[in-house]
C-alpha cells in the first residue's frame, strides 16, 4: 500500500490530511480516495498487532498454562483483530474524513505552496476541524470531532494493552528465579521488553496522536507531520532490532544461519570426493567412537571398584 499510494501526510491549521499524488496516474479518484483510507488503515493493523504481541509475550513470561490460547485453532482469532482494527480506521476515514469541495479550497493553496499538487489531481483523506461557513466565518465541525474521537479510541484500545502487559510482563521477568544463564537472559530479554515498548510508543501512539489533536487548536505541527510520513514506512523495520541488540540467542543463531551459507556455498565448489575415501574415513570415524566409548566404560569399571574396597576397609 505504501509502494501504491505513496501518502503525503501534512497539516494546515485547522487540518490534517494524507495525500496521494495522481499526476500521470490513471486511477479513478472515488479508488484512489479509498485506497488513501485504507492506506490511513493499515496504521490500525499495526498498532493492533502489536497489542497482539504483547499479549503473546505476557502469557509466555507468566508460565500459567494461557499460552495455549495461541494454538493453532486459535490463531485466526488473533489474526482476526488486526484485521478489524485496520477496517475500523479505514470506515472512519472514509466516512467522517471525506474530500469534499470546502476541504479542497482550505488545504488546496497550501498542497500547491508546500508540495507543488494540484488539490484537483490528488486524492486525500482530511479531518477539517473548523471549516469555513458561507459566512466565511469558522465552526467547529461535528463530524471531524466525532471522527477524532473515533482515532482516539482505536488508538486507546491497544496502547492501554501495550502499556498494561509491558509493566506485568517485566515484573514477571524480574521474578524469576533461575541459574546465572537464565538469569542472564532473562535480563537480556527484559531489555529487549522495554525497548520494544518504548519504541512504539515514541514513534507511533505519541507523535500521531500529537498529529490528530494539535490541528484542533490550530497548532502548526507540519515538521512532525513530515517526520511521521517516513515513520509511518519505517516502523517494521525498526520494531525488531532490539532483540537483535539486546538478546545473544537471537544475534548467534542470525550469525549462524549467515555462516552455514557460506559454508555451503564453499562446499558447493569443492572438489568431488571419491565414494572409497568418504567410506574410508567414515570407518576410521566409527572405530575411533568405539574405543573411545570403551575407555570411558573400563574407567567407570575402576572407579566403582575402587570405591568399594574403601567401604571394605
């Protein structure tokens, strides 16, 4: 969706507003309109399937049997919530932030100023808070305010998920009691916990819901709308690194898989070994194992001995 729409967020006073450029695009603008909403949508999938994660990490760290709600019968379930938080923000988009004619004339000088876009030759999604009457006087629109509330609540659902399995899972995490390896990595993953909360929470629940509220008090917020529209394609990516920098486990086996490639590839370009030598060492191999296997038994043999004669004596 990001390759497709390729979306512009921005703001204008009282506006905030994703953009798609249609110049040289033969996409009908009722599509392209939706495809922006769904774009906006695909936020909802995101910040849901986080929630989900958490969820599965909580229930892991607890070790109380829920885990099992993760089984394969259930897993549609969970696949199932992303999903219906993507079409929850895509409905209000389309429905409470439509392209209308008034919204085109507010945001249209500044789309040409900033971007250098004919308002006419793109499509958007736009809550205008307080739109000009045909007095030319401004009022605060309802249908904006309702759709606001809307993003707040969607958005509301997964971060309290977030913050409220985040705390318990590392208070779980402090809790155990195990060797100075677990220990270790549990302190590893516990790292990882915190970052891995800190991350969407600064770069995702907190600057956009920054975006959605300072328009209301037409607050110029334009240079964190720009930050947010690389945000918005780069959050994926960077979700997943703090495993990598705090947890060995993880940094060893990506390590491996690179090295066992490399390996294969060496020994793609070695020279063909002849059946005999590879039977050859394959029995040298097993008589070596044998005696070695031998030794060990005669040494037990010596040692049991030697430990009953003690009790003799």
């Amino acid at each position: 969706m990001d390759i497709i729409v390729r979306p512009i967020i921005h703001t204008h006073k009282s506006a905030f507003f994703m953009i798609m450029d249609l110049r040289n695009r033969d996409i009908p603008m009722d599509i392209a309109g939706f495809m922006v909403c769904a774009m906006a949508g695909c936020f909802g999938v995101i910040i849901y399937g986080i929630a989900i994660h958490f969820i599965y990490r909580y229930f892991a760290v607890e070790r109380q049997g829920r885990i099992k709600y993760f089984d394969k019968k259930f897993l549609p379930f969970w696949f199932l919530i992303p999903l219906l938080g993507g079409v929850s923000w895509t409905l209000v988009s389309w429905f409470l932030f439509p392209m209308t004619p008034v919204t085109s004339a507010y945001i249209g000088p500044d789309i040409a100023e900033a971007f250098d876009l004919d308002i006419n030759r793109s499509a958007y999604a736009a809550a205008l808070f307080f739109p000009p009457d045909a007095n030319g006087q401004e009022v605060f629109s309802r249908k904006c305010g309702l759709g606001l509330v809307f993003y707040l609540l969607i958005m509301a659902i997964p971060f309290s998920i977030l913050i409220f399995t985040g705390i318990k899972s590392i208070g779980k995490i402090k809790e155990f009691p195990s060797s100075n390896y677990g220990k270790g990595l549990q302190m590893q993953l516990y790292k990882a916990l915190i970052a891995q909360t800190v991350i969407p929470v600064f770069l995702l629940f907190a600057p956009f819901g920054v975006l959605f509220i300072c328009p209301i008090f037409e607050i110029d917020c334009k240079f964190l709308a720009t930050i947010l529209t690389f945000v918005y394609a780069v959050y994926p990516v960077v979700d997943p690194l703090p495993i990598l920098f705090f947890v060995q486990n993880y940094r060893n086996a990506l390590t491996e898989f690179f090295v066992c490639c490399q390996c294969q590839k060496k020994m793609s370009s070695r020279v063909h070994i002849m059946p005999e030598e590879i039977s050859r060492d394959a029995d040298s191999n097993y008589t070596e194992k044998i005696t070695f296997i031998h030794i060990k038994q005669v040494k037990k043999a010596e040692e049991i001995k030697q430990a009953r004669e003690k009790q003799i004596n």
